[in-house]
C-alpha cells in the first residue's frame, strides 16, 4: 500500500465516521503520527466503542468501503474497494478489554489531512502497544522511533505503573531509561546508542 492510499482511506473514513457515524478516534500507528511520530506503512486503525460496531461498518459501507468480518471477535476491517486490501482496521476491544466511551471522549481533537478528528493521545496508544508485547510479538525495533518521538508527551511514570504486570513492557521501559529516551528516569547505569 502507498502512504498516498493510506492516507487516502484514512481521510474517506474519518470524513464518513465524522460526518454520519458514532463517536470514534484516530488509534494506532496513525495516531502516534497524528502527533509526530514517523510516518506508517500499514493500515490505518480507528476505535469506536463496542456498541457501535455496527453503525460504524454501516457507516462505512454507505461511503463505499467493502466491509470484511475476519475472524477474530475485536475489529472489522474495510477496504477501498471489493477486490482492493483492506487499509483500515476498526476495533472495538483492544488487549482484549472492550472500547468504552470514556476512551474516545478523552481523544484530542486534531487537524488531519485538512480533517479536525479526535485522535487517541499518545499515552493511550504507548499503552495498549506496550500491553500487547508477549513472548511472540516483541519487536522493540518499531517502537523506539515512535517513542522517541512522542516522548516529551508522555507520562512515563502511569506508563510503568500501567505495565508493572508485563515484563515485556517494563524492560523496554527500562531501555528507553537507560537509552536516554526517558529522561525523567534514572536508570542503575546508562547505555550510549548513537
């Protein structure tokens, strides 16, 4: 997919959502860029609250998107055409908890591509993806260019507090610590990376 498609699907559907459908926010990779961080190469997420699953996929059908229904029972997924991949990603649980109202009314609202959408501020999203780091999906490599970049709008304390439970997440933490990442932190010792 292009950064042109993908930023072509994300304006047709926020622009859609905002216009017809329920409450939603900008969520993922695209929110973290919503704030600074690099640009993604992958598909655009969106969180609406798990009750309006429904109006959502409806409301996107209605602007043209073909809307699948993968098997897994947290997101729907909506392509730009029939036979065109699905780009955006719709969830309505993230890390297994489902997406509630508070979660969106707390999003900021952003300038997007021309479009004023609420956006999941950068600590939300630093928390469910460091939540979601396991055994099997722990890739440090793509979160340190978004960390860096979003760092001073960060609270890095609630963010260890909030993982104290996943030693995934608490490690690189303390990378980020000893990396200089987070410099409210002091680390036993300090790594150098240039």
């Amino acid at each position: 997919m292009s950064p042109e498609d993908l930023r072509e699907a994300l304006r047709r559907a926020a622009s859609a959502l905002k216009a017809d459908g329920p409450p939603f926010a900008l969520a993922g990779s695209f929110a973290l860029w919503a704030h600074g961080a690099p640009e993604p190469s992958h598909d655009v997420d969106f969180v609406v609250a798990e009750s309006d699953v429904e109006a959502a996929a409806a409301t996107l059908a209605k602007a043209g998107f073909d809307i699948r229904r993968p098997p897994e029972d947290w997101l729907f997924k909506a392509a730009l055409s029939v036979d065109g991949p699905a780009v955006v990603d719709v969830l309505h649980k993230i890390n297994r908890v489902p997406v509630g109202p508070d979660m969106i009314a707390d999003a900021t609202s952003l300038d997007v591509l021309a479009l004023s959408i609420p956006v999941l501020t950068p600590a939300q999203v630093m928390l469910q993806k460091l939540r979601s780091l396991h055994e099997h999906h722990c890739d440090y490599a793509k979160l340190f260019p978004v960390v860096r970049a979003v760092r001073e709008q960060l609270d890095w304390t609630q963010l260890r507090t909030e993982t104290a439970d996943n030693p995934f997440a608490t490690t690189f933490l303390d990378l980020c610590a000893r990396l200089g990442i987070d410099a409210h932190h002091t680390p036993d010792s300090q790594l150098t990376c240039s």
